[in-house]
C-alpha cells in the first residue's frame, strides 16, 4: 500500500511541460483544469439564477441575453485566473500581456547612447536629468493595463445590475405604496438609473486611473466635437430631459406625430429617443428632436376622451329629419358611445347630428360621438359605419355615389 502512494505521489509531482523558468506538475494541470471546471458549472448556475432575476425585471429578452452572456464571460475569466493563481502555474506570455502597460504603446522608443563613464543611457540624457530610484513608487499603480479596463468593466456591470434591483425593489416596496403616477416613477427612477450609472463610471475611472485632470480635457475636446459632428445627438439628448421633466408627453400617452403618419401608444422615454407602440404591436423609435421641434398631437394629455366624426352623404330626394334620426339610433345602439355626460367628463355631449353642405350631388351630414378610449376610436368608427349602412338600408335611406350629367346640344348645321 505504501508503494501504491509513494507511485501515485509520484505520478502527481512529475514534470509535465515548463511555463517560462517554471515546470508544471502533474497535481497543477489537475487542480487548474477542475477549477475551471467549477467555474464553468458556476456560470452556469448563475446564468439561470440571473435569467430568473431578470425576468422578475420583465426586461427584454435581448438585452437579457448579452447582459447573461457578459456574466458569464466575466465569471469565466475570474475563475480561469483563480484557477493559475491557486495551482501556481506561470501564466507566461499571458500574464505579461494582460499587466502590461497600455500606455507604453504611444511612447517613443528612446535610443540609446554610450555615456562618458561607459554605461548606456537615453539620447539627450545627464547625469542630473537621470530619475533617482527610490523605494516607494507609484507609477506602476497607476499604469493602464487590459486587467484594469476589465475590472473597470465589470464595476460598470456591477452597477447596472445594481441599478435594476434598486428600481424594482422601490418600484414594488415604495412607488406603488404611496400611488405615484407611473409617469413621476418613471422619472424618479429614470434619474435614480443615471446617477448609479455615473458613480460606476467614476469609480471605474478611478479603478483605471485615469485623472480626473485629464478628464476634463478629454471632455472639452469632446465638446468640441459634439459642436461639429453630434449635433443630432446632442439635441436629442436635451430634448430628452425636456421631455423627461416639462411632460409634454408621458408613458401611456397616445399621440400621433402629423408629419410622419406615427399613430401609437408611448412605451418609454429614453434620453435620446422615444419608443412608441404602434396599432400592430411594433416599435416606432422616434427621435426625441423629432417630438420637441414638430407638431405631436397628444389625445390623452388630460384624459382618454375622443370625439368621432363620422361623415356620411345622402340623395337630394331623403328626408332630413329621418336621416338625423337614424344617425341618433345608430351611436345609442354602439356601447362603447358616451350617452349621457356625467360630472367627471369636462366637455363632453351627447351625440348629435350636424347638417354640414350641400355638396354636389348629396346632402352632407356629420354624427358626432364621444368614446372614453381613444385607443379604441378606429374601431368604434368602423362598427359605426356598418352600422349607418344597415340603418339606412333599413329606412331606404339613398346614400349616392359621384355622378355628373351630360347635356348634349345639336348643332344649327345639324339642325
């Protein structure tokens, strides 16, 4: 038995392959490949449990799915080094390229010259010029290398999902406790998103090391920029917070864009678009520009009413009064019809029937009607035609259709 272990010990600390300087044994490869094992199986088992999370969020599927996958990777890149930290093998050439400078790519290379005293130093270099080495150093703490643009990463991650837990429990726990209107949770949780957003950027600013002096010259060249090739951009983004916070339009409103024949319902409001749902369940991405400079027209900015005109044409010949009477009938007979005003509804009337022209070869008359949804209108103006059709088919009411007599004359020649 114990030639059996000294042979198995054996067969774990054999020399397998060399890193660097460094050989590998046997236990190494084996505890690095079950460690990634776990971590696989981890990522997985996190993948579902953040699926469900997600779901919780009702987020859309596809920003799920990349958010999920970018877990996962992350997962799989910590547990990869876990797994070279704890079985202490060389990451080699790897390891080097992940630590190295990114900033020592845009240097100049410095050449270099023998001195005086025959040691070498850098083209232009003095003896006083030389930097003096001293024991505590901050300049590779503050170097720019791949490992830190990914912790940086994974800190704005972080605080992504952060931001969605916070607003769906405040949602949940708070917003609904005191019956905010959605419209003011959305902005409320709107701001609470970018304010989160922001400190993960700076903190993942900080984590890099990127100066906050040099940020602010990276910031005035990009105003710059901004004043020549993103004004489209940039005026999205400030008719975002004009529409985020002087409400012209809200979440749920039903507006209708003139110039561009857009007729839908408001889904959400975005800092430099609006997503409105369209009568066929599409997503129309409006720009926000679009909403501030043009002419929108709001049908529930105060309240869901909407009065239908139906306009119908009837013979010279039919009897007025009965025609009046028949378009009564028909907007009593539809339920979804306001009737009867109440209290609650400012400006609304009872249906009525207006006599509009006599038109070229008809009698022009308009039934006008209020509905409680204006979502609904098309419908309900459509009932209301096959209705009017059937009504006057019942009463032998004449509609007629565009008709023009020809008189001919002879001539005196003929004649």
């Amino acid at each position: 038995m114990d030639e059996f272990l000294q042979q198995f010990r054996a067969l774990f600390e054999r020399h397998v392959i060399t890193l660097g300087d460094e050989p590998v044994q046997v236990y190494q490869i084996v505890l690095l490949i079950g460690i990634v094992a776990a971590t696989v199986v981890l990522g997985g088992f996190l993948r579902r449990w953040f699926r469900r999370f997600f779901n919780r969020f009702r987020m859309q599927e596809n920003l799920a799915n990349r958010l999920l996958a970018f877990l996962f990777l992350i997962v799989l890149i910590f547990g990869t080094s876990l797994a070279f930290r704890v079985a202490k093998v060389s990451t080699g050439f790897l390891g080097e390229l992940v630590n190295y400078p990114l900033t020592g790519l845009f240097q100049p290379s410095q050449k270099l010259v023998e001195t005086q005293t025959g040691e070498e130093g850098t083209l232009g270099e003095t003896d006083a010029s030389k930097p003096k080495p001293t024991a505590d150093t901050d300049g590779d703490h503050n170097q720019l290398t791949l490992a830190r643009l990914f912790y940086g990463f994974v800190i704005v991650f972080g605080m992504f999902i952060l931001s969605k837990y916070v607003q769906w429990v405040l949602r949940r726990q708070v917003l609904q406790a005191f019956q905010i209107e959605q419209h003011t949770q959305f902005i409320l949780l709107r701001f609470l998103h970018f304010t989160l957003i922001i400190i993960g950027v700076l903190i993942s600013l900080s984590t890099i090391g990127v100066s906050f002096t040099n940020l602010a010259i990276i910031f005035g060249g990009l105003s710059i920029g901004i004043g020549f090739g993103l004004q489209n951009i940039a005026s999205n983004l400030i008719a975002g917070f004009i529409l985020i916070f002087e409400r012209p339009i809200k979440i749920g409103d039903l507006v209708e864009i003139m110039d561009v024949d857009i007729f839908g319902r408001v889904h959400s409001i975005n800092l430099r678009s609006t997503v409105i749902v369209a009568l066929d369940e599409k997503e129309v991405i409006v720009p926000n520009s679009q909403l501030v400079t043009e002419p929108v027209h709001n049908l529930t900015h105060y309240n869901n009413q909407y009065r239908l005109r139906i306009s119908v044409g009837v013979s010279y010949g039919s009897d007025v009064e009965l025609v009046k009477k028949a378009l009564l009938e028909v907007a009593d007979a539809h339920p979804e019809v306001i009737k009867q005003p109440t209290l609650e509804m400012e400006n609304v009337a009872a249906p009525l029937v207006r006599f509009t022209s006599y038109g070229a070869y008809s009698l022009n008359f308009e039934l006008l009607a209020w509905v409680p949804d204006a979502f609904n209108r098309f419908d309900v103006a459509s009932d209301l035609h096959f209705m009017v059709w059937e009504k006057f088919k019942a009463y032998d009411i004449e509609i007629p259709f565009p008709q023009h007599d020809v008189h001919l004359y002879p001539k005196e020649s003929d004649a």
